[in-house]
C-alpha cells in the first residue's frame, strides 16, 4: 500500500509544469519565512531538495543572509543522520542520489540543539501521521530525540491525506507547510 501511493506521489510531482513549481516555490519559501519567523527560531534543521521535491533552497538562502544557522543532514550508511551547515554553495551526490551539501560534518547529536525542524514527506495525514520515502531516515532520527522541537513536513496540497498506512516506528510531525498554508495538529 505505501508502495503504491509513494508511486502515484512521485508520479504527480514529476509532472508539475515548471509554471507550477516556480508558483509552488515561491509559496513554500514565504510559508516557511513565516513559520520561522513565528517560531522565532534561530537555528532550523532542513532538508536539501532533490529535483522533484518542494525546493528548499530559497527559503535556505533566506535563512543564511538573515542569521538564521541552519542545519542540513547527510545521509550515513548506518541509517542515522549526520549534520552540516555546509557552504550554502556547494553540493554532492550523497547516498541513494539525494544532493548534499559539501561542509564540515557535525555529528547526529547536534540536531538536538534546534529550534525547528523541517522534513520532506510523500503524504501526511490528519493526525499528522508522516509517510516519508520508505528509508526510514527522519523516523530514526525524531524518535532518538530527548525533546524534540516542533516538526512540519514540506508537501504539496494534495498531499494532504485523510489517512496514509502507518507502522509503529512512523514519527509524527506537529504541522505540515504548503505552497498556500501552514497547517498545526
């Protein structure tokens, strides 16, 4: 089941016209501006892109030219998240093709020290229920937590689901940010 649905996902987001990206952009960026300005957080965890996902890299250089620090992570072999704040210019071919950033590696622990923490999604349902892209990731990582800051997935509007399969190890997260609102559980 969440085979098939992460497919019908993937499928509509590479179908987007470039029209509806650029469109879509500009609302997540001014979205996220507004939910972090909301959260006065001063240091977000956030994913870097990759090509068909909603483009975190404006609302990234948003973040660095007003003094937000901003952490991305790199994907480990052992399944855990390491954490740079990169160069905010270079970028690499990480693990499974996601792009990196290129910067000094910080460790999985420093997450612990942010004041917001932005994830990508396949699908969120209406109790927050996160279905991510099966690597298990984010899941790891936000149950390890001591005290987890508030956590919103990046997703298209009609992603937004009455419900999505879940299993135990699935994390929830505290609200969701698309290209027209933000959404708190």
């Amino acid at each position: 089941m969440k085979r098939a649905l992460r497919a019908e996902i993937r499928e509509r987001r590479r179908t987007r016209t470039s029209k509806e990206r650029e469109a879509a952009t500009d609302g997540f960026t001014q979205n996220l501006i507004k939910l972090t300005l909301d959260h006065n957080a001063t240091f977000v965890a956030c994913y870097l892109s990759a090509q068909n996902e909603p483009n975190t890299r404006p609302y990234l250089n948003w973040a660095r030219e007003n003094g937000i620090r901003t952490l991305v992570p790199v994907s480990r072999e052992d399944g855990l998240l390491d954490w740079t704040e990169g160069d905010g210019e270079n970028e690499v071919e990480g693990l499974f093709g996601m792009p990196e950033p290129v910067g000094e590696l910080l460790g999985p622990i420093i997450i612990n020290d942010v004041d917001l923490i932005l994830v990508p999604a396949a699908a969120i349902d209406h109790k927050g229920v996160r279905m991510g892209w099966g690597r298990g990731y984010f899941d790891k990582t936000l149950g390890s937590m001591e005290k987890c800051p508030p956590v919103f997935a990046l997703i298209y509007d009609d992603e937004f689901l009455d419900s999505v399969p879940s299993e135990v190890h699935d994390q929830r997260v505290n609200g969701i940010v698309t290209p027209i609102r933000i959404f708190s559980f």
